[in-house]
C-alpha cells in the first residue's frame, strides 16, 4: 500500500498547482498487494467522485511526484481496508463548499498575499 502524490497535464490540476505552490496536485492510495487482482487506486475526481482504478488506467492520465509505501501493515489488513474504502467512499462526490473556499483562500494569497491565519491553519 502507498500514498501518492500526483500530477497531470490537465488545467485542473495546473490550477491546483499554481494555488498551492506546489509540485503536485493529487493524492491516491494504492493498493499493491491485493492478491490475483491486479494493482488498484482509488482516488476522487471532479464529476465522478471517489473511484477505484487499475493503477495501469490511473497511470495513462497521472505521473507520480512522491509516493510513500506503508509497509506495517500485512496483505490481509490491506485487503481489507481496500475493501471498506469501496464499501464507505465509493461515488462519494467533492465538497464542493470547501473547493469553493480553498478558490477564495487561493485568490486572495495570489492576488493579494493574504495567507492564512494561524487558527484557520488547525485541521
């Protein structure tokens, strides 16, 4: 199993960068180690939602900028969580408020080098 920090060629994921500053406007899960089945992803974009992928479909439309593996855990216990993220998460759509905010907060560090306050920075 990793974590994956990804990148495209689309504007969306241009925009994602240009906002944040940053070298990479995505993150997925893969999923190695599931057995016979081939490598999946699960990840979320915009209009679909939270979806799983082959890694090989993920990669025709992604480039991985930084992965890290999470070896602790056994090929069972990955097994299942890949199993209970498609069961609670699949379909699941963006929160759309929060995209519209983090355009807002973008904006205004772009436009007008507002940056967050130390009390908006807690998760």
């Amino acid at each position: 199993m990793r974590l994956l920090w990804t990148t495209s060629d689309s504007l969306a994921a241009r925009a994602i960068q240009y906002g944040t500053g940053s070298d990479c406007s995505h993150v997925a899960i893969a999923f190695d180690r599931l057995g016979s089945v081939e490598n999946k992803v699960f990840h979320s974009q915009i209009g679909t939602g939270a979806q799983q992928l082959s890694l090989y479909r993920f990669m025709k439309e992604n480039r991985i900028v930084h992965a890290i593996g999470l070896p602790m855990i056994s090929v069972l216990q990955e097994r299942d969580l890949y199993i209970d993220y498609l069961k609670k998460y699949s379909g699941q759509v963006y929160d759309y408020s929060a995209m519209a905010y983090w355009i807002y907060r973008a904006t205004l560090l772009k436009a007008f080098n507002v940056k967050l306050r130390s009390e908006e920075r807690r998760v």
